[in-house]
C-alpha cells in the first residue's frame, strides 16, 4: 500500500512491532505512523483512527487484519478461550468498521474496507471452532457494510487467505502436531497444504496484491465480495 502512494498508519497491541513497521516504511521513502491499540478495546479502537486520521489527514482504505488462533477440540474448549477468539477477529472488525464509517461517511471518501477472512470463512477445520466461526461471521459483516455504504460509496470486501507462514501459523504448526500425534513435516504437508494445487504457502506479498486490487478498483461493481487467495486450496 505504502509503495502504492498511500500513507498507512500500523495499528497493532505490539507498539514495537507497529513502530518497526512504520520504521521500515518511512525508510523506504514512504509515509506511515504506528498507533497502538488493542482492537478489542472500543475506547482504543475509537481513539487509535481518530488519531490515525488526525495524523495523516483522512481515511479511505480500512485493512481489519488482526487474529489469533486458538487449536482445541470444541469439548474441551472454555467459554474464555471461545471469547477471546471471536472477540480479536469479529468484535474487533465491528469495531474498526464503525469508527472507520463514521469518518468515511462524514467526509465522503468513497472508502474501502477491507477484512481479513480466510479459507475459514468458507470451510471448518477441526480444532478451529471459535476461528471458523468468526471468520465465517466476517462475511455477514462485510455484506451488510456493502449494502449499508453503497450510497456513500463505501465499498466493502473480504480476502481469504490459504496458509500464509507468519508467526500465527509457525506457533500452530507444533500444536497440531501434538493434537494430532503426527510430525510437524506432516502437519505442513498433510494438513495445512494437502489441499493446494502446488503443495505452496501463499505469501504476505500475494495478499498485498489483492488487498491493492480491492482498494484501487474504481466502483461499487466489487462490493460485498470476498476473494480467496490459497492456492486452490478452496475452490468456490
Ligand atoms: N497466516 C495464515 O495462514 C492466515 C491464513 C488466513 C488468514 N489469516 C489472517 O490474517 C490475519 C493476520 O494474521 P497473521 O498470520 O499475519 O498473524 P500474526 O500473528 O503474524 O499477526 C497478527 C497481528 O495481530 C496483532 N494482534 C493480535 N491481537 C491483537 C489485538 N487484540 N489488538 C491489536 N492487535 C492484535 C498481533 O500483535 C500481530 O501483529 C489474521 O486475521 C489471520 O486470521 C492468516
């Protein structure tokens, strides 16, 4: 997005990761602050895109991008980890949503928002519940801000990643393999990619690219759509 023109404020609950990462843009010749909130938290939420907004002078292009996983059967999964889940992917993107529509809509930018789902917003994995069912959820909030922005011409789609090698995905790969009493090679290669058409991770700079397509595409003729990005993993 940066290398695109835009200036990007880097929100996240890990100030320093957020600052390395405005760090790494401006060295790049790019514009980028980092604010630190935690998306789950509605003063944060309320606060960090104000001051993002204050700070770089307008808001056009939202990407709600924050996740954790959690890997338990569903009977032995607390109420709490249930939460906390659906709390960081579903509450967080209400929450960025309604902040973010509330300056859109009142400066008339034409925005676009842009969620983070996954092949989890189609398709249940087990040990997954909470993700599934909050990355399923992610649709219905993206269809109903289609509709709902269309006459300030917010526009509003999901992108659906395959497995993608960050560090949400490296931390699960031991854990699966333990639920699982498999090796870690067969957690990669049976599980998480065994449905791909070229046995491959999708990668952040795939991600990039459609996220770049969505914001850049001139009409409401894409809205309410959501795009999966996984190496043929999912088909639709
Ligand atoms: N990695 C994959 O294979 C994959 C596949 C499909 C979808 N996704 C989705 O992509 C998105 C990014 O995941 P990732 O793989 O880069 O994971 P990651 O763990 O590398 O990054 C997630 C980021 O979210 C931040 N975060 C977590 N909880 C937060 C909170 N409460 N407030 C603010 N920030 C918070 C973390 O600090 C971290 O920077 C997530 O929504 C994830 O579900 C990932």
């Amino acid at each position: 997005m940066a290398r695109e023109g835009a200036c990007v404020a880097i929100a996240d609950f890990n100030a320093k990761g957020a600052a390395e990462a405005a760090e790494a843009i401006s060295r790049e010749g790019g514009t980028a602050v980092a604010v630190t909130m935690d998306v789950t938290n509605e003063a944060q939420v309320s606060a960090g895109v104000n001051g993002a907004v204050a700070a770089l002078g307008n808001l056009d292009i939202v990407v709600s991008n924050a996740g954790i996983q959690f890997i338990a059967p569903i009977h032995e999964l607390s109420y709490a980890d249930w939460r906390r889940v659906v709390s960081v992917h579903l509450d967080a993107a209400f929450l960025v949503t309604r902040a973010a529509l509330q300056h859109m809509y009142a400066h008339q930018t034409r925005g676009s928002i842009i969620y983070i789902g996954s092949v989890h917003s189609k398709e249940a994995s087990p040990l997954k519940a909470p993700y599934v069912s909050a990355k399923h959820g992610i649709l219905g909030l993206c269809r109903t801000v289609a509709k709902e922005g269309a006459q300030f011409g917010v526009r509003s789609n999901v992108i659906c990643p395959g497995f993608v090698r960050t560090a949400l995905v490296e931390r699960q790969i031991p854990e699966q393999a333990e639920q699982l009493g498999i090796s870690e090679a067969d957690v990669v290669k049976n599980v998480m990619l065994k449905g791909t058409v070229d046995g491959e991770f999708t990668t952040t700079a795939d991600i990039a690219e459609t996220a770049i397509f969505l914001a850049s595409f001139p009409s409401n003729a894409l809205t309410g759509q959501s795009i999966v990005v996984s190496h043929g993993w999912h088909m639709q």
